[in-house]
C-alpha cells in the first residue's frame, strides 16, 4: 500500500519556465492538499482539493499557480513564469474525508 | 481567522533535561497532529490526537489533546541530542474540519 509519492523530489527551472509537480494520493484518497514550505518556515496551506474540484483555493497566489486532481491521475500543482521567490518546497497530502491525513515527500523547486 | 500558535519558536536545551511544546488553536477541531522535520528533510508523523484528554507516548516524547482549552502539548524527557530538529503540530480546521493548519513550527536544539 504505497503512500502520497510526489516527483520530481527535485526540480530545477529557470526563471519564466514553468513548472509541474505531481501528487498521486494513496489509493483510493479523494481528497488531495497542497503546501509550500519556504526556507527556515513552516509549511503554509495552499489549496485543497477533491477528485475535479478546487473547494478551498485561499491559500494559492492569485497570479501564476494553477492546481488540478482529474478524475484519472495525479495531482498537479502548476506554475507558470517561475520567479526566485517560488523557490520551495512542496508538500502534498491526502486523506480520505474525515481521515487521518498522510504526507508526500515533498518536491524542492529551486529557480535559478 | 483560523489560527494554530507554537510556543516556544526556538528551545535550546541541555541533554537530559525535561521541556514542553505548547500548541494553541483559534477553533473547534477535533484531530491534531505533531510532525518531526529534519532539515531538507519531509514531515515525519509523530502523533495523531483524536479526542479530548487523548495522551499518546512514543520514547521520550508524549502529546496530549485538551480539546476544551483547543491546547496541546508535546513533551520531552530527559532530551537527547538525536531529538534535535523542527517540531510542527497541525490541526484539521475549516468547514467540515477539512482544512489542516500547522502552526509556525519549534525548532528543537539539544546541546551534548
């Protein structure tokens, strides 16, 4: 019974390159979250959501990052246009709803 | 505003002796988590706290849930430096209890 696998672990892009981090929840999880994690910080909730939906968003900046979990597949967290400031790391989890929530392993952007 | 406060931020502590975590809530929830995080490293779950007056123990370390005063604590005994790292608890906020909101994080240093 595999966990939350995010890839890449590691992901370098150049400034105005976009970039896609993938999250496939444990097997049969509906609900999918996702986290960003700056250096030395805390983690900070992003958005939430569950198979085709985006219930909660209000953590997500307004420009630039977009997040889907299709019906078939991962999760995906996307940005477009990286900038420096985007460097971090991502974390995702899932949960069935009212479930214990288990985290990935984390994807670490590095925009150079 | 939903809100999850740590105190302290930073402890350093002498091996062998004793401290404690405090995490406070802003909300009614009724589960909350304690994370370990080495540096560079992902979460690693340590507690999952369910009801009221819950108190689990794993080695040196022991957290407890007062769901009525929303505070939790996570206590350390006799410290050894192995414990040195970043303790994070989160807490399932949000309509339905489905968002989950860490607080800023202790980062744990344990002098030899």
């Amino acid at each position: 019974n595999a966990g939350v696998m995010q890839n890449p672990r590691h992901l370098v892009r150049r400034r105005g390159q976009e970039a896609r981090l993938r999250c496939s929840p444990v097997k049969g999880h509906s609900h999918v979250y996702w986290y960003r994690q700056l250096p030395e910080e805390g983690l900070k909730f992003m958005v939430y959501l569950q198979k085709e939906n985006i219930i909660d968003e209000s953590g997500m900046p307004k420009e630039r990052f977009s997040a889907e979990f299709p019906k078939e597949g991962p999760s995906i967290l996307r940005i477009q246009q990286v900038v420096r400031g985007d460097s971090a790391a991502y974390f995702c989890a899932s949960r069935d709803r009212g479930a214990e929530a288990f985290f990935g392993q984390g994807t670490r952007l590095t925009v150079v | 505003e939903l809100k999850v406060e740590q105190n302290p931020l930073f402890l350093s502590m002498q091996e062998g002796k004793n401290y404690t975590i405090y995490c406070n809530y802003s909300t009614t929830s009724d589960r909350l988590y304690w994370y370990r995080q080495d540096p560079g490293k992902s979460l690693e779950s340590l507690f999952v706290l369910l009801s009221n007056g819950a108190v689990k123990q794993e080695g040196r370390l022991m957290a407890s849930l007062d769901t009525k005063a929303r505070l939790s604590t996570l206590h350390i005994t006799a410290a050894v430096h192995d414990l040195s790292a970043t303790y994070f608890c989160a807490v399932d906020m949000g309509l339905g209890g489905d968002k989950i909101i860490f607080g800023k994080g202790t980062r744990l240093h344990i002098l030899p």
